[in-house]
C-alpha cells in the first residue's frame, strides 16, 4: 500500500511537469539537436500511457498491430520504422509484457515462479523471488499504451526512451549530472529489461538506465552495442544543456582517441594535468585574482573602472581580443586563412559583423574561430598578470572576461564577480548600443548563458539596473568586501 502511495504522490508530481513542458518545449529543436550531439542511430521514443483505450483513436496516424506482438517489437517500430504506435492488453503475446505496465495481471503460474524457472532460474522459489523483483505499474491504471517518435511532437509523453551505446551514454550520463549532480543508481533485474527502464522510470521519476535483455535483442532487434535509458521528459532540457555545455569544453562524442602508449599530459583537461599553470596563474603570492562577467551591456567595464579607480588593477579580455587579431598578428593571419579575405575591411582589418554573422549559428566554425584568438589571448593575459604582479604581489587583479562561464575560465580565479541586469533591461541595453532591434538583440543574448543562470557561480554580485549612483554605493562595499577576502588569503 505504501509503495501505491508512494508511486501516485510522484506520478502526479510528474503530471503536474509534463502540463508545463507541453507549452514550453518545441520537441523537435530539442531532439534534433540532442541527435546531432550524440550523433544517434535511432529515433529517441515518446512514450505515453493511456486511461482509456478509446483514446488511442485521437492519435494521428496511429498503428495498432495485426498480430500478437511484445512491447519491445512496438518500441522497435517506433524507434527504428519511424512508426506511431498504440496496443491495448489484448495486443500482446501473453501477460508478461502488459503487467511490465499495468494492463494486465499475472497468472498463477507466473506469480509462483514457475514461468521464470522454466529458462531463466533454477528453482520456482528464485522464480517466485525474480518476478517479485520486477518493477511494474499499478494494475487498472491504464487500458492502452501509445509511441512515437518525439521528434514529431505527436503527444504529451510521460518518459521518453533513448537507445545508444556505451559511450553516448555516459555522456548522456555526464550531461544530466552537469547541474544538480547526483549519483545515478541503476538496476538489473535480467530478462524483462523494459521493468528496470520504462517501469522504474515511472515509479521513481528518475533516469532509469538498462541493459536490453535477450528478448528484446531477439524479438525487438536491440543490437549488441545497445543500452536504453528512461527520462521524465522534464529532464531533456536538462540533458541538452549540459551536452551543449560539455561540447563547448570539449567532451564529445565521438570521443577522441589519446593513445593508450603515449604522454598523455597535452591530453589532459586543466583539472586533471595541468595544475602547475594554475598554481603558476593564481600564484603563490598574496594576490587576489577576481574573474568579472555579465550579460552584454550589463555594465562590466563601468564596474571594473570604478573598482580601478578605487585600487583594483584591470584586465579586460575584450581589449586583448581585438589586439590580438589586429593585421598580420598571427591569430588574424590564421582567421583569413580559414574565412578568406571576405571577412577583411578595405583597411585589412577584419570585419567583425561578417565574421559574426558566419560563426553566429555554426558551432564547428564559431570553435575554429575561438581555437585562433583564445590562445594569443592567454598569452596576452599572462603576460599582463605577471607585469601587474611583479609591481604588486598584493594586487587586486580584475580579469573582465564576457564568456568567462561559457568557456569554462571560473577555475583561474580566487572569485567570481557577475553584474547582474536582467535579461530584459540587458536586450534593451543592448538594442539602444548597438543601432539594432531588440528582436535582434535578444537572439545575441540567446547565445549565451542567461544572466540567472551566471548569478548561480558567482561569489559577488553587483546589480547595475539602476542609477550610476546605485552602482558606486554597491561597488565601494564590493571593494571593502575584496580587501577582507585578500587579508584571509594572505593570514592562510
């Protein structure tokens, strides 16, 4: 009973999400780009149960089965066939498939253990004990099921199912982990794989992931390099955020080869074999290194000038940017190489608008671009850290960087420092700078990481929505605020 309870608080918490996310979530874009990231072979599967079986009739262009079928073979036709789907208990071969989710009962003959100890066990006692571990839906619940590909927006499902291999679903794995993070738990109960990711997805609101079973690689054609993980649909978003996230920092599939006999340490990822450059960037003096960042026209520089006038000692990545592609530097003679000379003013200067509009909605050639200038610019920065430092051990250093937390450069820094605007105070900032409309603003904001969502890392924040005088009250209790946290550096 308990169990019951249990299962109906979290299925109408879940019911309560799906009604939010069937107004807010284009299917389509979503998927196509989480294919495109993950580079799948087989549609992701939206998977809905039904109260009535009278409902499968309102499902456009819907596919009952003509013969008995088992639930992996339905999932197959979707998955595979790019079918809609839609059975009812009398569908199936037998009881196994439709008691998994609720639309039949056991016999006897099943309950007892007899049926599992026939193949799968050696006694009816584990056979008794194995289908008592089977997770499955309530019995009455539902009359019928429906799939489909979700790509196609075709119902408000209640998990989705997505099959890949190893090591597309780590990733997977990693994404859903990027915010919040939790240890998943998965679980194996053996033959009847579908309970452990359909039937488990929906009782605990979780990711379920699993091995696809001898059935469903008999009889559903799951292939040998298969896995299958169950999400809420609550959780997609999640997933291709944090996928977004981890391609823009390099984690990718198909996942590069380092070699198994060569020196790995170019290889490595800051955090893992690289931490002499860290040491060597925060130092081993008494300075305090403040990474600053915000929306465009969220007012960084104002920020960081006054905190100059009041100290601080400044490096601006913006300025370093445009110094380090000025003509026959070698980040700009690496861009005309790449782009041609079609992204050059008549002065040889290059045109950012060009190059802007040509990188704005292709990945690969926007990570070109940066794997150009980003290098000068560390260079650039270091060299600016080290004058400032050999003058002052005890600076203050400010590093004004725009993309700080989309480049993933929070690591550099003893703090983080976000001057918030709200996002749509940042779109009319931006519009009234630029000469552009606000349409047009809005999608530049859109490429970056929501000012909300920054304030999430920051150690200080500074809001800049106000008067100038707002900002220097806010500013000068920042810069008392920074002196303390040096003085607790330095007593370390």
């Amino acid at each position: 009973m308990d169990a019951r309870l249990n299962w109906t608080g979290t299925w109408a918490l879940l019911k309560e999400k799906r009604s939010v996310l069937s107004a807010h979530y284009d299917w389509e874009k979503l998927v196509r780009r989480m294919e495109l990231l993950l580079r799948l072979k087989s549609f992701p599967v939206a998977f809905k149960m039904l109260e009535s079986k009278a409902d499968l009739e309102e499902i456009p262009f819907i596919r009952r089965p003509k013969e008995p079928v088992t639930l992996c073979q339905l999932i197959t036709r979707v998955r595979n066939f790019d079918w809609t789907v839609g059975a009812e208990a009398r569908d199936f071969v037998g009881p196994v498939c439709p008691s998994i989710i609720g639309l039949s009962d056991t016999p006897e003959l099943v309950k007892d253990g007899t049926f599992r100890s026939i193949v799968w066990v050696r006694t009816k006692a584990d056979g008794k004990k194995y289908e008592e571990s089977i997770p499955r839906l309530p019995l009455g619940t539902y009359e019928a099921v429906a799939m489909a590909p979700l790509v196609y927006n075709p119902f408000d499902p209640d998990i989705v199912l997505i099959y890949a291999n190893p090591a597309q679903m780590i990733l997977l794995i990693n994404a859903l982990q990027f915010e919040d993070y939790e240890v998943m738990q998965f679980s194996c109960v053996g033959e009847s794989s579908c309970s452990d990711a359909i039937a488990r997805c929906y009782l605990t609101g979780k990711p379920s992931l699993a091995i696809p079973c001898y059935g469903e690689r008999r009889y559903g054609h799951a292939q040998d390099e298969d896995l299958v993980m169950a999400l809420p649909p609550d959780l997609m978003a999640k997933a291709l955020r944090g996928l977004e996230t981890l391609y823009k920092r390099g984690i990718r599939y198909p996942i590069s080869y380092a070699g198994a006999e060569r020196d790995l340490t170019t290889s490595y990822p800051v955090a893992y074999g690289a931490l002499d450059q860290l040491t060597a960037i925060r130092g081993q003096d008494n300075r305090l290194l403040v990474g600053v960042t915000g929306g465009i026209a969220s007012g960084k520089t104002t920020v960081a000038n006054m905190l100059r006038e009041m100290g601080a000692a400044v490096i601006d990545f913006d300025v370093i940017s445009r110094q380090v592609v000025e003509p026959d530097k070698p980040a700009w003679k690496q861009i005309v190489e790449y782009f041609g000379r079609q992204v050059l003013q008549e002065d040889g200067n290059l045109d950012r608008k060009t190059l802007s509009e040509i990188v704005f909605n292709d990945l690969e050639k926007r990570k070109k671009l940066e794997s150009f200038i980003h290098p000068q610019i560390h260079v650039q920065f270091i060299s600016q850290l080290n004058d400032i430092t050999a003058r002052d051990p005890d600076a203050i250093v400010l590093v004004v960087v725009p993309l700080l937390i989309e480049l993933n450069l929070q690591y550099l820094f003893h703090e983080l420092l976000v001057v918030h605007v709200p996002q749509e105070i940042l779109a009319e900032r931006l519009a009234l700078r630029d000469g552009i409309s606000k349409q047009e603003a809005e999608n530049i904001l859109s490429s970056q990481l929501p000012i909300d969502e920054k304030v999430g890392y920051a150690d200080f924040v500074i809001s800049n929505e106000g008067t100038l005088e707002d900002t220097a009250r806010a500013v000068s209790t920042l810069w008392e605020d920074l002196k303390k946290r040096q003085q607790e550096k330095t007593r370390r």
